[in-house]
C-alpha cells in the first residue's frame, strides 16, 4: 500500500470520484426504491389478501396493548390516551 501525499490533482481527482461514486449509489437506491414501489401496486392491487395482510401487521405492529404507568398497567385506550396526554403536555 502506497502512504505518499497525493498531489492536488491526485486529491482533485479522488474527491471528484468519490462524489461521483455516491451520486451513483444514491441514483441506484432511488431505483430500487421505485422498482419495489412499482412491484407493490403491481401485486398489491392484484392480490388483494396480501395487501390486507401487510396493513394489518402494520396496524399490529403500531399497537400498544398496555402502559405500565409507576404501579399500575393501563390496558383501555381511554386510559392510554390520557396518559400518553398527561406524560406530553
């Protein structure tokens, strides 16, 4: 492995590629991005059970069942919206 000062031209030109290379990988995560946006409505729209599957493990996954709130557990949402409001205000 080679340790000697790059000249300006040397740093220029790294610096250059270096951007390059991120642009390009930015540019491919963007595609890919797309790619799996197009697939979705694709499937989605055509399968509709794995749509419904996929919104409802979503609705799961953003479910809390129960606050521990110091001694005591709250399992009701009324209870759970009050101290969600009452830890914020």
């Amino acid at each position: 492995m080679d340790h000697r000062t790059l000249s300006a031209e040397e740093r220029w030109l790294r610096n250059t590629l270096k951007l390059t290379s991120l642009g390009l990988a930015s540019l491919e995560r963007t595609i890919a991005r797309q790619r799996s946006r197009i697939r979705w409505l694709g499937e989605g729209d055509a399968n509709t059970k794995l749509f419904h599957l996929v919104a409802n493990g979503r609705k799961l996954r953003n479910f809390i069942p129960a606050l521990q709130l110091e001694d005591s557990v709250i399992t009701d949402q009324n209870g759970k919206e009050e101290a969600f409001y009452n830890a914020y205000k």
